[in-house]
C-alpha cells in the first residue's frame, strides 16, 4: 500500500509541476488543428453522412466547419486520422470501400 501512495504522490507532484511550468518528465501530445471542411470534402460524405457516420451532431459539425468552434480531445484525433487516410477509417466504421470520389483523388495523388 505505501508503494502505491507513493506512486500516486509523486505522479501528483509531477502534475503539479508540469502545470507550474517547471521542467517535468511529463511528454504531451497535440494533434494538429484541422480544416474540418477540407476533411469532410475528402470523404465524399454530405454534413449529414458525416455526422452520422462519425457521431458528431450537425450543429457541431457546421460550427466546426465555419470556424466558430473548434474540435479538441478525442474528436480532433479522429479528424487527424480522417484527414490521412479517409478510406481506412471509413471502411472500418462502415464496412463499405471508398467512395468515388475519395479514389479518384487517391489515383491523382499517385
């Protein structure tokens, strides 16, 4: 037990010093911003097949896309894997290969 206490106290103390600015152990991740648009346009999907196959609302979607809002945490990290590889993701959530679209810009791009 006073190893976890111990664990838990000096992982508090790291946090706390990482937020205080001082030089820490700790490593963060930033997914890069996106242009959510851009994105959405990559699929082929409508804001409406986009929202629904990602689970985003499409009000949230719209705010995204005019720049009102930004997305941030789990969103953002599924919009950077959207944004590199379109395809990919939606044949995983979908189960349906690419649309026409999406692999006449892969055929350019070659």
């Amino acid at each position: 037990m006073d190893d976890l206490f111990a664990s838990i106290k000096r992982g508090l103390e790291e946090a706390i010093a990482h937020q205080k600015g001082e030089k820490t152990g700790v490593r963060l991740f930033k997914p890069e911003e996106v242009n959510v648009k851009q994105v959405r346009e990559k699929t082929g999907l409508t804001q409406e097949q986009f929202a629904a196959t990602f689970g985003i609302s499409l009000g949230t979607l719209r705010h995204w896309e005019r720049g009102d809002r930004r997305p941030h945490g789990p969103a953002l990290v599924l919009l950077n894997a959207v944004a590199r590889e379109p395809g990919t993701v939606l044949r995983i959530l979908t189960g349906k290969r690419e649309s026409k679209k999406m692999r006449g810009e892969r055929e350019k791009a070659a």
